[in-house]
C-alpha cells in the first residue's frame, strides 16, 4: 500500500490516511485515550511538520470538550518546539458556531475557539466560508482548520467539494469534503535538482562544447529515436555541468 491510516478511538474515534511518501510516524507522546485527537509526523524533503485530526462530540452542552482539546492541541504545540519541529496543522469538526468564520450563528464553542485563536499568536484559523455541514434543518461551519506555526503563510484558504457529501448522518446529515493545498516552495525537496545560475552561465562556452559532441554524434547508430534523444539529453546535461 503507498497510504498508511492511524486511528485512535478515544471516544468517538478519529483518524488519519497518509501518503507513505511523507514518512509518517505516530505520536506516541500525545495520545490521551479522553481526548479525540490524533498527531502524526510527517517530513517533505527536509521539511517536517505535525498533522493532526480531531473531533469534539456535540452531545456535551458544555464547551468542557473543547476546552479540554484547546489545552491538548497547546500541549501538543509545546512538544513540537522542543523538537525543534516549526510547524502543525491541524484538521477537525470542532463543532464551533461562529458568524466569524462564515456560519449564521454563535455558539459557545464558536466564542470560546474564536477567542483561543485571538490570544495566540501563532495560530491562525481556516474556514471555507461556506456550510461543511448539512443537515434537513440547515447548515453550519463546524469544519476547520488551524495552523501553528511557519505552515500558516504558506497553506491555501480552505474550499468545499460540494460535488460529494459524506452523508455520516444519512439520510437527513452529513459532512462535505473540505481541502487545503501546501505551497511546494515552502519546504526544501531533497529530490529538487539544484537550480543553476543561468544569468551567470558561460553560454559561449556551452554552445562550442555541445556542438562538438553533437557533431560527434552525428556519425552513431541508433535503434530507435527515444534512444538518440536520450543520448541529446546526456550530451545537453553533461554540458551544463561543465
């Protein structure tokens, strides 16, 4: 399989599919068997950061959930920094009402992560806008996400995929697909071939030495076309190098 999925039951359960291209590794450290949230370490080239899901029930009138899972994600935060880690991202349905981040109405979650996002300055709140939850009673904005840290200036505004309904609830509710995109030019790939000074670059002199072994080559047999353009590529490349 190229995915790996974590899952931590909790209470509810939460969960995590990851592409094996990102080198996934559970976090051992932050698994609370009270709290629905889930961390993983994940690395892109040189570049690693924490991605994290998690879920506050909505039967508990109270915000005790959430405010049990804000004091979570802190901790969780403060264990990135001593791993010298800068940044995480975390994706979940908060259950949170906020005319702030598009809903119609305020709830008591919404007040009370409105304001834990307003009194931290390294984090920053994603919202599509728009219902992430439909219901035959009506919508609401209860997924989001936030970001800590150096990811917050380099992740795209969230968008819903309004195509596809995850009808968790069926057949009166369910959930839409919400999706982020990460800029590939904040993290270093460690398979990005090096960039050349071409402003720099001794044209001249790249010119008379391709010509020379292009000339050279005139003379070769070849198979097929595919191998006498690969043999122009080795010749273009092995120039450049010089």
């Amino acid at each position: 399989p190229n995915r790996q999925f974590f899952y931590h039951q909790g209470v509810k359960g939460v969960g995590l599919c990851i592409s094996n291209k990102m080198k996934p590794d559970l976090i051992e450290d932050l698994i609370n068997p009270g709290i629905d949230a889930i961390f993983v370490i994940v690395s892109i080239g040189n570049t690693s950061f924490v991605v994290s899901s998690c879920y506050c029930r909505p039967e508990i009138s109270s915000s005790k959930s959430l405010r049990d899972l804000l004091k979570h994600l802190k901790k969780a935060w403060a264990w990135c920094k001593r791993n010298k880690i800068k940044s995480m991202l975390v994706l979940g349905d908060f259950n949170a009402r906020n005319v702030s981040w598009g809903d119609t109405t305020n709830n008591p979650r919404g007040k009370a992560l409105s304001e834990f996002v307003e009194n931290h300055d390294e984090i920053v709140l994603h919202s599509a806008g728009s219902n992430t939850f439909l219901h035959s009673a009506g919508g609401s904005v209860i997924d989001l996400s936030l970001t800590f840290g150096e990811i917050s200036n380099h992740i795209s505004a969230p968008w819903t995929e309004h195509c596809y309904n995850l009808f968790s609830g069926a057949p009166q509710k369910g959930h839409i697909p919400v999706l982020q995109s990460i800029a590939t030019d904040w993290y270093e790939d460690e398979e990005r071939k090096e960039v050349k000074d071409y402003e720099m670059a001794n044209w001249d002199s790249w010119h008379e030495d391709a010509k020379q072994m292009l000339t050279h080559e005139i003379h070769s047999d070849y198979n097929c076309g595919t191998e006498m353009f690969n043999k122009f590529l080795t010749i273009v490349n092995e120039c450049s190098e010089r």
